[in-house]
C-alpha cells in the first residue's frame, strides 16, 4: 500500500470512528469524500497554520457542512489547531467540532455552513473579493493576490436554488479563482437522487460559463489531484464532477441508508481492520509526516509572499501603502457624511442612502454592493464608481441579477475574504427571499448592510404583494441582526456607524416616499437606538414612539394632543440597539410611568411591547390593504392625524 493510500486510509477510519464515539453525524460523506479533500489538502491547498488569516491564503467553504468529521479530521492531520482529543468531543456542547462547521469556533474554519447551497454563494463572494483584490494591487512581477476558493458541494447543495442564482452570476463574471468539488455520488437522504432531479449538471454549467471536468474515480487520490491540477489553469469557473460511492468500505454503501450511518463499534472495528488500521484514534508517523510536508509547504509560501510583499513595498510603494489603508474603517469621517447630505433632508431616506453611499465610497475604496436587479428604484448605488463585471474588476456596484437569497450569501462571502465594506438591497417586500443569507450573516456577525426600500404601505399602487407589513417583524426576529428605520440622514448615517464602526449586521429600512424635515432629531441619539424628539415633560401622560416615515406622523399628532396632554415624542430607528442601552436610559427615553405609551409603525411587529412598558399599545397594521394612491392606502390603514388622536383619545378614555 503506498502512502497516499495509507493516509487515506486512517483518514477515514479517524471520522468513522469521531462519527461512532459521538453516536452521530454523517457518515456517508464522510467516508466517501476523503479522497477528494486530502487531495486537496495534500497538494493543492495554500494555507499556513501558523497564520490561519493571512490574506493570500487559499479559502476552503464547505457547503456540505454535515462533512464535518471529515473536515475535522483533515483539519488535525494537517496540523491546524483541532486535536485529537478535540476529535472525542466532536458534537458535544462548547467543544470546537461542532455539528456543522461555525465561523470563529475551529481555526481554519472560513465560513459557518449547514443549510445547503448557500456555501456556494459564499465562495461566489470570496472569489468577487479576489478578483477586486488582484485586479487593484498586482502588478507584473508581483502577483499578490493569487489564492484561489475552493468550495465542496454534493447533490443536495446543487439543487438548492440559491446555489443555482449564485454559480449563473460566477460565470457571468467569469470567476475562474473558484473551483467547485463536487461530491457526485447519486444519494440523498430520501433515496436516489433520481427521485427528484436527473438533470445533466455538466451540459448545465457548461451552459453558464463554467469550465467542466469529469472524474469517474472520485475515490482515487491520484485522480482527484490531477483534475484540481487541471482547474486551476482555467480562464472560467470550474466544476469537477467527482463520481464518488458514499460511505464507501461499509456494508451500506452506494445507498441512502449510510448518509447519516453511525457504526456500532463492532462494526468500526470490522471497517478498520479492512483498512488496515489498528489503533483508535491515532495518527501514525509516517501519515503525519506526509501532511506535515504540505504544511509546511504552506508555511513557505507564506513566508516567500512575506518577501515578495517586502520587494512590493520597495518598488511600489504608494500601491503598498494602498494595500495596507485598504480595509482602514478608522478613517472614516461619519460626521462629513451627514454634512455633504445633509442638503437632501427631506427627500425620501432611500434617495438619502443614495447620496450617502457615495460619501462612504469616496472614503472607503473596500466599499462593493448592488442590487437584485433594482438600482434605479431603490437607489442603492455608487455613482461614478463603474460596474464589476468580467472585464472590469474595479467597479464598486454589483449587478447580482434577480437574485434575493444569493445576493444576501455572496455579500456573505465578500465579508467573509477580508474587511470589505458590503451592502445589497431589494425591496423590503422581497426581504423574505433573502432571510436565509440574514439569518447565517447574523449568527456570523458580519458587518454587511441590506437597503430595504419601498418599507411601507406607501408603496400604494404595486398592491399588497409589494406592501410589506410582516418584513420589520421578520427582520427583527432574527437573532444578532440590527434593523434601522431611519427618519433622516442623521439616524440613516448612525445606522452606518453601527454597521461599520460597530461590526454587525444592519438591515436599513428606507421610504420610497419623500420625509419632511423633522426637528430635533440627533445622530447620537440614534446611536442609541431611540432618543427623545421632543420632551414637554419629565412626567409625561402621553409618549408616542415611532419610527421611519412614521416619525412625522408622531410629531403632528402629537401637536393636536398637546392640546389637552402633556405629550413626548420618542424616535426609535433601532429597537434592538435601544434595548442594549441601561435601565435608567430607556426608562428616561420611554417615560413607563405615563399613562400611556403608543408605537406608531407601518408594520405589525410585537417587538414594540418589549419597549412599551405595561401602558404600551401598538398602532400598526393588521390587514393586507389594496392596490391605491400610497397616501391614500396609507390613509384608509388609518394613518392620519385624525384617526391617530381618536385611537390615542378612546385608548385614554378606557383606561379611566
């Protein structure tokens, strides 16, 4: 037996025996897939474990996440920090093996994975990053930017449609630093893939602009590593559709059964004297010594791109000193922001973010975006700024396409390269598509911001299918996701600040319809989530708390109850940074000894009452309204000052 062979032979007995000690996890992959990621790691893979972040490194994004005991497993072999021992803990609580690979948990790891498909949006977005990155900074003699992104798939992520919108845009873009490994081996978890899909996926790449390669021997390390050889020298996308057998060497292989397989321990014993393994849990020498010469191999790439960098400084210095000021969000100057848009108060807040992305770019040259296929309308673009496309890497506005959920994962991705500055944008209705890539942003905690235009009923005459309601309270939902619902450019700019200055996830919800002028509203503030807009008493009988465009409304109906109340108005664009701010703060802002607090929002999100206190009502939509005039619809949802002071009136009468 050589000692490729060897190697993988222990490879596959250290996740059998990872998957049979924690009486679960996916057996299948595992075992089937071996030779095609220790190809990878073995001869292909640029990393260095000394250094797991240094930028030129190769990316590995496992869609596949539940192949995790195998990427463990090659993770320890190849001297990262995953121990053996670590191994035993596999998929127990706190243990840095987790069920499914989780960003910042186990060194190495690049992207947290699990739901399928979106691991291939993922890599999409590193691969933009590449290319931006190299595109600005090399130049001939010094490739400084070179590293590839690998991205392992099976059948299951190749079905997924946010998969399908992601691999279309890659080769658009003719990204040919991406290179997917395909893990074809015909099973899904409910029987033959041929149950749901027996479409030609070779003749269907090639159909998009991808470079394909067939392996019929996907279990052989031999193969494997000359077809990663081979794309490599691409000018497109390359697939390699790698004809694998899953849980290969077990009595179930080549059927469904095996996909999630945990073997008795009789049984790991019976696989692992076929493959010649005696130990358990054990890695012996001369295996360790074969991944060690790749690591080490790693270790002086680095180290030859250290010196190559060094040269760079030397005979390119100012493209030097742009690299290092690259992802710089220090020098971000927020207030000349507010200043330079600040004559477009009163306009609608998503031509504000227009104006106000332009501010950020001419600051920021790691700013990138776009749009899923509506610019013109949500005005999440940079001006001036070109487009990215296949022949032009510098441009900073990305058209992704009608494409909600890829988008949103690419944008994941992007984040994930480097420090990038990332934002995508759709109409808020159309929020929902993209809920997926939020939700995995937010677990993340990747500082990317979504524009979410046309947020209210306003939005009148597209009718109820375009009239999000239900959008605020998904979004807000989310875990770790911040939503901003500015009502001028002072709280949309605070927004900003959380987002870039604060690293976590934003999700702007901006009118289509002009805001007029408010007084009194204030950027730090803002940055507290709510803050008073105005305050006629420390002891108030009345506070109206609202949000966006809804902030006018608050302030008028507020001047026709004043009449008979002692009122305050509160703007809150952010009930999730206002609800990290002390007791003694939200308690001044909210006044809960009133008798009366009311949250006027163009939505019907509940989350208002975690801020309301007990005299909290909410004053918002519960119905799907009619195709209209948006003031009109606006008006007949009951959004007007008459009808405000009649509800706040009787709501004060009921409770005399």
């Amino acid at each position: 037996m050589n000692i490729n062979q060897k190697a993988i032979n222990y490879l596959k007995a250290l996740s059998a025996e990872t998957i049979t000690n924690a009486k679960s996890g996916h057996l299948g992959v595992s075992l089937g897939a071996s030779s095609i990621l220790f190809a990878l790691f073995k001869d292909h893979y640029n990393f260095d474990v000394s250094d797991t972040d240094f930028l030129n490194r190769d990316r590995l994004v496992m869609s596949a996440g539940h192949a995790s005991a195998l990427y463990y497993s090659l993770l320890s072999m190849f001297g990262f920090n995953v121990s053996l021992q670590d191994l035993k803990e596999f998929r127990k609580y706190g243990s840095k093996t987790p069920g499914h690979p989780e960003y910042r948990t186990t060194e190495g790891v690049e992207v947290s994975t699990g739901p399928l498909g979106q691991g291939v949006a993922n890599a999409v977005g590193m691969a933009i990053a590449e290319a931006v990155m190299e595109e600005r900074f090399n130049t001939v003699g010094f490739d400084i930017i070179n590293n590839y992104t690998y991205c392992f798939v099976g059948d299951g992520d190749l079905m997924e449609g946010v998969a399908n919108e992601a691999i279309s845009l890659a080769g658009n873009l003719k990204l040919n630093k991406l290179i997917l490994l395909y893990d074809s081996n015909q099973v899904t978890i409910d029987g033959s893939l041929t149950l749901a899909n027996r479409e030609n996926v070779a003749k269907k790449f090639s159909a998009m602009g991808w470079n394909v390669i067939k392996v019929a021997h996907g279990n052989s390390y031999w193969w494997c590593t000359q077809a990663i050889k081979r794309a490599k020298k691409s000018q497109k996308p390359t697939i390699i559709i790698f004809s694998t057998t899953i849980g290969i060497g077990t009595q179930k292989e080549g059927t469904s059964a095996v996909h999630a397989e945990v073997l008795s321990e009789e049984e790991l014993a019976d696989f692992k004297e076929e493959l010649g393994v005696k130990e358990s849990f054990f890695i012996p020498s001369d295996v360790r010594e074969l991944c060690m010469a790749s690591t080490r191999r790693g270790k002086l790439n680095h180290e030859k791109w250290n010196q190559n960098l060094a040269m760079y400084s030397s005979t390119h210095p100012e493209l030097y000193k742009s690299l290092l000021a690259f992802f710089d969000r220090k020098k971000i100057n927020f207030e000349r922001i507010m200043k330079n848009i600040s004559k477009y108060d009163g306009q609608s807040t998503r031509k504000i973010n227009h104006y106000a992305l332009s501010e950020l770019a001419y600051q920021c040259p790691q700013l990138i975006g776009g749009t899923a296929d509506v610019g013109p309308s949500s005005m999440a673009t940079i001006d001036n700024a070109g487009n990215f496309s296949a022949g032009y890497r510098r441009g900073k506005n990305i058209h992704f396409g009608v494409r909600e959920h890829a988008m949103s994962a690419i944008c994941n991705g992007i984040a994930l390269y480097e420090d990038f500055i990332t934002f995508d944008s759709t109409f808020m209705a159309f929020s929902t598509y993209a809920i997926p890539a939020l939700r995995m942003r937010s677990m993340m905690q990747l500082p990317v911001m979504s524009f979410f235009t046309h947020d209210s009923l306003a939005v009148g005459q597209d009718g109820p299918s375009h009239q999000p309601i239900e959008q605020l309270t998904q979004l807000r939902a989310i875990i770790g996701n911040t939503v901003y619902r500015p009502c001028d450019y002072k709280e949309l700019v605070a927004g900003y600040y959380t987002c870039v200055r604060g690293y976590k996830p934003v999700a702007f919800a901006l009118s289509r319809q002009n805001i007029p002028h408010i007084e009194n509203t204030s950027y730090d503030g803002a940055l507290l989530g709510g803050y008073l807009l105005e305050n006629s008493s420390s002891k108030p009988d009345i506070v109206l708390v609202a949000s966006g465009a809804e902030v006018d409304l608050a302030v008028k109906t507020a001047k026709e109850l004043s009449k008979k109340y002692q009122i305050n108005v509160v703007s809150m664009p952010s009930i999730e940074v206002f609800e990290e701010q002390t007791n003694g703060y939200k308690n001044k802002i909210i006044s809960k000894d009133a008798s009366l607090v009311v949250a006027i929002e163009a939505s019907n999100d509940t989350k208002w009452y975690k801020v309301l206190g007990e005299n909290g009502v909410v004053f918002g939509v519960e119905h799907y309204m009619r195709s209209g005039n948006g003031e009109e619809v606006m008006a007949k949802a009951g959004f007007t000052v008459k009808n405000l002071v009649k509800f706040v009136e009787s709501k004060m009468k009921a409770q005399k």
